[in-house]
C-alpha cells in the first residue's frame, strides 16, 4: 500500500498523524519533534507509521522525497 505523508519536523504537536481527505485521496500529516537533520524527522516518520500502522519499522520504505516534507512512503501488511 502506497501513502501520500506531509512531514512536519520540529512540532510541538508530535508525535501526532492527522488524516485528511483530498480529491486525489487520503494524505497523512506527520507531526514529529526532531528535526529534519541527518535524517532524524525520517526515522521518526517511520518510527511513528509503523505503530499507526501496526507492522514492523522494516516494512515501512519511504520510496520518495526522502528529502521533501512531501513523501510517498510504501506500508507492507
């Protein structure tokens, strides 16, 4: 399953995922509180999808935007 994840690093509000609704389908708001520094706001990204998700931090990929607030990250079940 491929999912559209907007990234916002360094918020006071994480660790929090907001759904929301868009005519081209859903979008997850990723609210985390490291920074986007040598990949920490990625790890915690796929630290916090895979408990919202319950699977392993292994079957979450960030397949692009690895540098992006906008990402689309592959969830195996």
């Amino acid at each position: 399953m491929n999912v559209t994840v907007r990234v916002k690093p360094g918020s006071r509000k994480g660790p929090l995922i907001e759904q929301e609704l868009t005519p081209d389908g859903e979008i997850l708001t990723v609210f985390v509180q490291q920074r986007a520094v040598d990949g920490q706001a990625n790890s915690a990204v796929v630290e916090l999808l895979a408990k919202h998700f319950n699977v392993p931090r292994s079957r979450i990929e960030i397949v692009r935007g690895h540098s992006s607030r906008l990402k689309m990250v592959r969830v195996d079940r």
